[in-house]
C-alpha cells in the first residue's frame, strides 16, 4: 500500500462526469515494443495538451502500462481482462495499452481533437480501435432501450460508485471497462416489444423496471443490478452506440471504484454464478473486445508523465 494522495493529486479527471455531448470518439492502442518509456510519457503527455478546449478527454491505460508508468500508485486489483467462457455466450480479450475517450457538442471538433491525438502517439503506439459514437435519441441504446437507467443519479454519488476512494493507492483515479459489442438488430427487432421488455428487464417507453414475478430472471436488469453483502455492485456506465447500417452497436464504457465490481457483473451475465442463468440480453449482442484500464487522477498522471 502506498503513501494516500494529497488532496490536489486525489482530482479526477473531469471528463468522466461532464454529461449532455453528442458526439464521441474512442480511440485504443498498443505500445510498440521498441518504444522507449521517455518517449511514451512525451506522446501522452502531448496527446493530452493537444486537445483542443471545449472537447473532454479521458485518458486511461493498461494494467501493465500503468505499472511502467508509476507502480508506486498501482491500485489494488488492476489486472488484465480475460477471456470469459460461459454455458452460453463468451466475451473475447482484447487487452491494449491506451484508451483516449474524448466527447463534444459537436462531430467535427471531436475529430479535430481524435486527429490530434492519433498525431501525438503515432511514433509510440498502433492504433487498434479507432470508433466515433454518438447519442442515439434521448440516450437510447440502439435496442430503443434507455441506458445507464442504474446510473447514481447525483454527482457526488457518482463519483462514490466510479472512483478509488480517498486513503487508497491510485485516490481519485477509476478502474474502466470496455466492450465493444455487436447488436443483432433484426433478431431483437423481430420480438414483440413485450418480449424486448422481459429482455431488458425494464419498459421501453419509459424505462421503469418490472416488478415481481414480471422480471425474468435471465433479464439484463435481473444479471446486471447485483448486492455483494448488502453492497450494491455500482459502476458510473458512459457507453456509446456506434455503427453503419452494415455493423452497430455499443461501446460499453464504464468507471468504477474497485475492479472486482465489473467481475461480479460479467461473471453475472455470462452464466458463471453458481445458477447457470445467462443474461438474455447476450443472445442478440456479441462482444468483440474487452479491455481492463485505469483512468489514474490530475494529480498522479501529471507526476507520472513527468
């Protein structure tokens, strides 16, 4: 266990929490092998003063870039996301380096700043995912479901559900998950829109969650809002759906205070609970990658870019 961060260094980074923009782009990478540590802390450290004002920037990195970086502020648990195999659906690894999260008012400025960024890790990295999302709606996933429905609803619960508390390694900072998940539209789109709701778990129209014996046990809401010793499994979701007519879905982004917070959920939805129940929701969307990271706060990035 490390020395607690001061109060300065203990800042998150405020593109977690900015709500109400539009447009987004997520950019993953992979350091080069031969790219010396001096070099990786100048591109992102570039990366982050390049983009421009008015975009918000969420930098977040690997277990084992992070453990480079700064080791004396690794969190506890921080580890690489792996392969999930359950009686019914699997969840690939795609384990990378770098995440850039970066979201605006406007399309044409969020690519200005994802351009900027690619510019400054280009020598040091390989892109791996290059995704510009949006806002589908009124914030509707593109099954027409309202997502983050389980979001804490005010700031100062947010930031408790989404960051490493005060007194602990890596203070201030958020462990992240992402999925990158493809929708099989015509299937879902081909059930009654009751039958979407026992999916989901919730109404369509107004997203209220179904009650008593009307909420399937295999149903996203029944596999995702879980209690561990009375303590609810709370994350801050920011994902984004995505896509062309040909591919879509969504970018499954989200932000928690403890790691083991996402392996509860996922174990949850992919049938690995004891109870062999698989999310539903998993028959008509396939995750493509999965990644662990670590959105360290102001104060521990600036010290670790040097």
């Amino acid at each position: 266990m490390t020395t607690p961060q001061n109060t300065p260094q203990a800042t998150p980074q405020a593109g977690i929490f900015i709500e109400g923009n539009r447009a987004q782009h997520v950019l993953e990478y992979t350091l080069k092998a031969d790219a010396p540590m001096a070099d990786v802390k100048s591109a992102l450290a570039r990366a982050r003063a390049d983009v421009p004002a008015g975009i918000a920037q969420v930098l977040a990195v690997g277990p084992g870039l992070w453990a480079r970086l700064a080791r004396n502020h690794m969190p506890l648990g921080l580890t690489d996301f792996q392969p999930i195999t359950g009686p019914k659906a699997h969840a690939p690894a795609s384990q990378r380096d770098v995440l850039v999260w970066l979201h605006g008012p406007a399309r044409d400025a969020v690519f200005d700043a994802a351009k900027a960024v690619d510019h400054a890790l280009q020598g040091v990295a390989v892109r791996e995912l290059d995704l510009p999302g949006f806002t589908y709606r009124d914030s509707r996933d593109m099954t027409g479901f309202i997502d983050g429905s389980a979001n804490p609803k005010d700031v100062a619960a947010r930031k408790v559900a989404a960051l490493v508390p005060d007194g602990e390694a890596g203070a201030g900072g958020a462990f992240v998950l992402s999925q990158r998940y493809i929708h099989n539209l015509d299937a879902f789109n081909a059930l009654s829109e009751a039958a979407q709701e026992r999916v989901i778990g919730r109404t369509k129209a107004d997203s209220i969650e179904l009650a008593g014996d009307a909420q399937p046990a295999d149903s996203h809401v029944s596999r995702t809002d879980l209690k561990i010793d009375g303590v609810g499994q709370k994350m801050y979701r920011r994902s984004m759906p995505y896509g062309t007519a040909g591919e879509h879905g969504l970018y499954f982004l989200a932000f928690a205070c403890a790691q083991s917070r996402f392996e509860v959920v996922l174990n949850s939805m992919y049938g690995l609970t004891g109870d062999g129940i698989t999310d539903h929701l998993m028959d008509f969307s396939q995750a493509v990658t999965g990644s662990y990271w670590f959105a360290p706060s102001e104060g521990d990035l600036e010290k670790a870019l040097g």
